[in-house]
C-alpha cells in the first residue's frame, strides 16, 4: 500500500475513479469565487455549494456532476473554522492542507455508500488495521430539533466496527456547517488510534462524511436542501502520517524538507518534534509555525492573494508577521531568511502534486534528450533521425519515450524521423507478435487505447511481450 504523499494522494483519487466511477475535478483557487461568507476556501465542498443550494446554472459544466472526487486546497486561518492560533501547538493542525474528498451529488449514493466506500478504501487499499479505527455519529441536537443520526450507527455497526467504537457526540462535533451560512448537515467521522489499538485510544480525526440536508440562514434558522448529497473530507497530511507510521504531520514527507531547510538557513538545532511543555525554548514550535505559514503565504501568493490590509489580505499579513517574529526571535534566522523557504516549499508541493508517474518519466525524458542530442551530433546535415534509436527510445524496457514525442522533439531541431524505417522495424516486430489484449488486462493493467490507435495509425503494432511494454503504451 501507498505512503509517500503523493502516491498517497493518488491512491485516494483512483480509487474513487476506478473502482467506483467518479470523475476528478481540479482543485479550486484557495481564493473563494464569488462568496462573501468566505475568508478562504475551507473545505473541499466550498466550490460545489451552489450545487448544494440548488442555484447551480443549468448550462454549466457542474450541473452535470453527480460523483467527483478531487484534492483541494484548504486554508483555515480566520472565520468559522480558524485553526490559526492551534498551528505550532500541536502535531495534527495547519493553515494550509489538502483535504482529498468524494460528492456524490442529488442523492446518487447516500450514507451506506459512502460509509463503506471510505472504510473499503482505509482498510484494504490503504491497509489501516481496522481496530485502530474509531468513528462517530451524530448524536441529535434537541434545541434544533434534530434526531440522532441511528442510521449511520447502524451502518457502521454492520460493516463490523464494534459498539465500543461507534460514538456519539452533538453538533459542536458531528453536525458539519461551512460557515455562519450555508449548507450543512449530520457527520459521520473516522479516527485514527495513535496508540496502536492497545491501552486508552488517543484519535486523531482522519476523514469526516458530512450528509447534507440542510441551509444554514442568516436568521439562524435551518432550511432543508432541495436535495440530499454526500460530501467528504479528509486531510491528506494527517493520512500520510498514519499510512508512514508517524504521530505528526510535521514527520512526513510533506513536511520534512521543509524542517530541513528551515534548519539549514537559520543555524538552530534541527527539529526534534517536543510540544509542549518538554519544547523548552519552544523551538520545535517555531519550526512548525515556520513551516506551517510559508507553506500557506506561498500558496495563498501563487493563488492571488496577497499579504494586504483588510480581509484575507490582512490575515495573510498577520501569518507573514508570526512567521518573522518565530523565525528571527526564536529560531534566530538571518534577515531574508523566509523568503529563501519558498523554493523548499515549492519543491515539496511539486514533489508531491506531481504524480509518481510524471516524476518518473521526467527523468526518462530528460534521458531521452540526451540520447537524442548525442545522436544529432553524429548526424550528417542531410540525415535522417535513425529508426533504431527513436523505436528503442519508445520501448517501456527502455525510456517508454513516445514516438510522437520524440518525432516532435527531432521537429524542434528540424531533423526528420526516419519513418520509412520505422515502418520496416514495426513490420519486423509484427512477424513475431500479435496483439491480444486479455494478458494485459489479467494482469491488472490497463491498456491505453488512445495511444494504441494512434500507433497502429502509424503502422507500429502493438506487442503483448510484455505486461510492462502495453502498460508504457
Ligand atoms: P479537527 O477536529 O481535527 O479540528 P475538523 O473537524 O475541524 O478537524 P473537518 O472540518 O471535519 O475538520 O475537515 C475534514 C478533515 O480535514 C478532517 O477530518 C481532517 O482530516 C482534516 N483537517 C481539518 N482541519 C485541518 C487542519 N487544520 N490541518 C490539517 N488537516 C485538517
Ligand atoms: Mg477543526
Ligand atoms: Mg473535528
Ligand atoms: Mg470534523
């Protein structure tokens, strides 16, 4: 099972798509679009609230959405769910995460669904031991006049959880509200058991299920949807940690570079992870604050939102300041030193947002490059690109350079691809193999048939010699 963050993330997003047909929509600006009642976005359902409403224009891409799933960047640092002041104090809370969530929209799927898609995948995709799983429910809110939530008990009840394990708590924790308005509705929550299932559980809150049924008003009073709809979230810092055995988000590879440079710049001793009352100094502290607010400033910056004077303005100027006063007063950093993070930050956030499969194949691109270039340099002025080279370029054992990258990284410097060639090699190779799909698929892979068409289109036939060559396709 997955546990650097990004295979992490990626896990969680085909997951959803794969196995249970969502479709992955893009993360939303951290600047809320249009919403007042917003400081920044805060959840990952902030960009389909007038889903939720009902208000959604008919004619948009949205309107369409009835299960998606996506990895959204959250920033919690003034209104409703602030967690500003917690940063640095403890080893769960940030300013700036990622919560990876799925929506079913309109009542596509509803509770039982969700519930047992989510432990579906904690537990046999990410091989979290089901008894260090905890979950809670709503437990009802009499001066609302709302019921407790017995269905979800039930449900988790029968998907084996034990009695023990199921709580209950009021609306303070399982009644789920965007802000002072909006939508909002009953939660179910899974939590995770950082003492190892032995002894008195300690939880950290994982992944939140929040049934939408209601409108929050700026009356105060609650008004029920025109629909119902599931919408998730859980944090990806917080499963990265249980999934690399870790009891803090800050010990990740999320985090780590970042400590590491922090260290690097400013000459403190390195990061040790004491809280409390044990960080004597309180520089653990700053390093989480550190690299907690640059991680956030650089973001929200690359989002459009700018250090400034009121609104989410003025909060990113009150984290920039308890960055400097952290970094210079605690940590003893030198003038200039929060700026030269942002290039550590930029590498972590890349690191991770880019796919492992990107990652990997950037280095065979730039290998592909190189072999390309030493071939040009022994080319005559009136030659052709050699098939040979292009056509091992192209083989998954090889680089899995596609051809029509290669044809267009050869048209950048103006030398033509030997096709002719290259139709005699495929020739040559179409004597010894035929192609059959079924052995690929058996082997858990998928075949891309986009690129396979346009091979075949090129007179290149595709080979089932290998499970590892179709999967390159
Ligand atoms: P907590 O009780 O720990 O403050 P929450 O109840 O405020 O969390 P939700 O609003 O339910 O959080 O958000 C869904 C999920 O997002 C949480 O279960 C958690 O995994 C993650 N999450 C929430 N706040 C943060 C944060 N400040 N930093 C990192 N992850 C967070
Ligand atoms: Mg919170
Ligand atoms: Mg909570
Ligand atoms: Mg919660």
């Amino acid at each position: 099972s997955p546990t650097q963050a990004a295979a992490v993330r990626d896990a969680f997003l085909s997951f959803f798509r794969d196995r249970h047909g969502h479709r992955l929509v893009p993360s939303a600006s951290v600047r809320p679009r249009g919403d007042p009642s917003l400081l920044f976005v805060n959840a990952g359902m902030n960009q389909f609230k007038p889903i939720f409403l009902g208000t959604v224009d008919p004619r948009s891409e949205m309107a369409g959405f009835r299960r998606v799933a996506n990895s959204q960047k959250c920033v919690r640092a003034g209104g409703r769910h602030s967690d500003l002041e917690d940063v640095g104090r403890d080893l769960s809370h940030h300013t700036f995460f990622e919560m990876l969530g799925n929506w079913a929209f309109g009542g596509e799927y509803f509770k039982e669904e969700a519930c047992s898609m989510a432990w579906e995948l904690l537990t046999q995709v990410y091989g979290i031991p089901e008894d260090q799983l905890w979950v809670s429910y709503f437990g009802g809110d009499p001066k609302a006049g709302l019921g407790p939530d017995l269905e979800s008990r039930d449900i988790w009840l029968n998907l084996g959880v034990p009695a023990s394990r199921v709580l209950s708590f009021g609306p303070e924790e399982n009644f789920w509200e965007m802000g002072d308005t909006g939508p909002c509705g009953p939660c179910t929550e899974i939590h995770y058991d950082l003492a190892g299932g032995a002894g008195a559980p300690q939880l950290v809150e994982l992944w939140n299920l929040v049934f939408m049924q209601h409108n929050r008003e700026a009356d105060g009073s609650l008004q029920p949807l025109p629909q119902r709809h599931v919408d998730t979230g859980m944090g990806l810092e917080r499963l990265v940690a249980v999934l690399q055995g870790r009891r803090s988000t800050y010990d990740t590879d999320l985090f780590s570079p970042l400590l590491d440079a922090i260290h690097q710049g400013c000459g403190a001793p390195p990061y040790s992870g004491r809280v409390g009352a044990a960080d004597e100094g309180r520089t653990d502290t700053a390093y989480r604050v550190v690299a907690d607010h640059i991680r956030t400033l650089s973001v929200c910056i690359a989002d459009g939102v700018s250090p400034g004077m009121s609104g989410a303005p003025l909060v990113l100027r009150r984290i920039l300041r308890r960055a400097v006063r952290f970094s210079t007063e605690v940590l003893r950093a030198p003038p200039g030193f929060l700026g030269s993070l942002v290039p550590a930050v930029v590498e972590t956030l890349i690191a991770s947002l880019v796919s492992e499969d990107e990652a990997a194949f950037l280095a065979s691109l730039q290998r592909g490059r190189r072999v390309i270039e030493r071939t040009l340099k022994r080319l005559g002025p009136s030659d052709v690109f050699p098939a040979e080279v292009a056509w091992s370029l192209s083989l998954s054992g090889n680089l899995g350079l596609p051809l029509d990258l290669v044809e267009l990284m050869l048209e950048e410097k103006g030398v033509p691809l030997d096709t002719a060639g290259l139709e005699r090699l495929a020739q040559e190779e179409a004597q010894h193999r035929t192609l059959q799909a079924e052995p690929v698929q058996e082997q858990g892979l998928r075949l891309d048939v986009h690129a396979l068409g346009e091979l075949q289109r090129r007179g290149v036939p595709p080979t089932d010699d290998s499970p590892k060559y179709s999967y390159s396709l």
